[in-house]
C-alpha cells in the first residue's frame, strides 16, 4: 500500500511516498482504510521537528482521517466492516491503510461527505474545547478571533455562532475577512490595515472582549490581550503567526482576566468520553448543515507539496485534505 513518509526532518519536498506492507489490527483496533486525511498548520512543524510530538522515522504525516472499516481486531464490538468512520490519530493518516483504536472512531453520518468529517478534529475539535470546557462562553459574550479565515478560525467562528456569541473576526485581508462573515461572524476588523487594540474597543464600547481565541500570536498577542475585559479568558490556541510571544502579566492583574492554554491532543487523551460527546455534537451539526466544515481544497496523496503549501504560506481559507 502508499503511504505518504517523513524520513528525515526537513520541508514537505522532501517527503516521499513509499509501498509499505498492509497493516494488521491488534486486540482492541480495527483498520481503516483511509479515503481522506487532513492537514493542519502542526503539520508543517512536525516534519521538521518544531512540534511537540516528535514520532520515530519513518512516520506518516496527517493526524485525523476518514475511511471505511478494512478489518476488525480481538475483542473489538460494536463495529462492522465496511462502516463510515473518523478518528484522531496525532500523526499517520496519510497513507491508504492505518490501525486505530476502536475507542477513537467516531462514525460519520451519511449526510456528510468524507472531506468535510477527515477535517472536524483537530480544527473543530479544538475550538469546542477551547469555547466550552476552557472559555465557558456564554451567549451574548463577545467572542474575537485572531486568524479568522484559517481552519482553526473558521471553527471557531462556527461554533461560537452557534453558541450565541458576538463574534468578531480578525484576520488579515478583506477576503478573508468575507469568508469569516460567511461562516457567521457579525463584525470583522482587518489587523493589517489598522489598529486592533483601538478597533476591538470600538466593537466592544470600551468594554473589552470577553474571550479571545488567539490562533496566530506573534505581535498581535500583546494588543489583544490589551483589549480583554474584566474577567476575560484569553485562549491561546497556537502560533501561525510565527513567533511565541512574550506577555506583560502585570496586564492580567491589572484586567483580572485569565491566560488559559487550549492544548486539544492532552484533553483528549485525559478526558477521553467529553472529548467523544463534542465530537458526535460536531458529527451531528455537521451532518444537519449547522457548521459548514469548510473545505479549501483537496489534493491526491501525490500533491502533497502543493498542499502543504497552500498552508505554509498562509493562503488556506478552511481545511486543506489529502485523498486516497
């Protein structure tokens, strides 16, 4: 079988694509055999060991994918070959067969096609988590959000709609910043062509933001955090932006508001059955036409540089999906 590898730590050129032997399932897994696998920004960095994980070469790249059960191991029940599943895996899905455990398949309801259920994961998965067991949002709340039109912003766009939010999005051009009003954001400011501290007290009538969903930090984090309001919850979700930035913490006695970190992967390892129940709320909405899952665009598995691409210069507008 192809699988797309990484065996050496380097930029996308330099993955290759391999046969490999067809894998078995353990007591307690099942094969997938993957039709789609979706790429996000980590996955620019893993390659080239910038990320937190650092798997043992050869690994494939691509942590959520969509298929049809190929086999069933030991002890495995409740499943049956050939149904429509999802699941998490970290990194490895970028190959036409691969083991999970059964306790990380989701099953994908046949309203939803297999592009938009590979993309649900990590970037709706994500913003779930950030918005309901982190922030706490509430209707009404005004939600802002730095990286508006990438996959991560998009999500999160979505759902704080959808939970009631004001959502404010932020990004850096005026077509991105349509594409976030598309998926339900109410205001949108442009932080290259002005002010974003000055712009998101305007929005807020000098009140301040009440969660801000920051997926970019460099330069932007420390205005933002300017901005919060009493008691605010400032996420911080990732770092496209490039840099990691350095935050003043007298700025949060002086807001009383709270730096929470939204680290997705260890919520779900931790607190694996909250992370089921938002998924099948995901599935669910997704299937019924709720959230959009926006697909930017979908390349063979033998395109994977152009893919890549498309991320590393910032120019995704939603989720980037190989298919198989």
């Amino acid at each position: 079988m192809k699988a797309l590898l990484c065996e050496r730590l380097g930029p996308a050129e330099e993955l290759v694509i391999r046969d490999i032997p067809e894998p078995s399932p353990g007591p307690g897994e099942v094969v997938v055999a993957v039709r789609t696998a979706a790429l996000n920004f980590f996955d620019t960095l893993i390659i080239r060991g910038r990320y937190q994980t650092k798997p043992a070469f050869p690994f494939s790249p691509s942590a959520e994918c969509a298929g049809t059960i190929a086999a069933i191991g030991e002890g495995v029940t409740g499943w049956e070959l050939g149904e429509r599943v999802a699941a998490w895996l970290g990194h490895g899905a970028a190959r036409e067969k691969v083991v999970v455990p059964a306790e990380a398949l989701v099953r994908v309801p046949d309203r939803l096609d297999d592009a938009q259920a590979a993309g649900l994961f990590v970037t709706y998965g994500t913003a779930m988590h950030g918005l309901i067991q982190r922030a706490h949002l509430k209707a009404g709340e005004h939600l802002a959000i730095l990286g508006a039109a990438g996959g991560a912003g998009l999500a999160a766009v979505e759902i704080g709609a959808l939970l009631g939010a004001h959502v404010i999005a932020c990004a850096s051009s005026p077509d991105k910043l349509a594409l976030a009003r598309e998926h339900g954001a109410q205001e949108e400011i442009d932080y290259v062509e002005g002010d974003l501290r000055a712009a998101l007290r305007k929005l807020t009538e000098g009140r301040g933001v009440d969660v801000l969903y920051d997926t970019v930090g460099g330069d932007l984090a420390e205005p933002a955090l300017r901005s919060m309001a009493w008691e605010g919850r400032y996420l911080v979700v990732g770092f496209a932006g490039g840099e990691i930035p350095r935050i003043p913490l007298n700025l949060l006695l002086l807001k009383g508001c709270d730096l929470r970190g939204v680290f997705w992967g260890e919520f779900v390892r931790r607190e694996p059955a909250a992370h089921r129940r938002n998924m099948e709320r995901l599935l669910d909405w997704a299937a019924g036409g709720h959230i959009r899952a926006h697909v930017h665009a979908t390349f063979p598995l033998e395109r994977w540089t152009e893919a890549y691409a498309l991320i590393g210069d910032r120019k995704a507008k939603g989720k980037i999906v190989l298919t198989l």
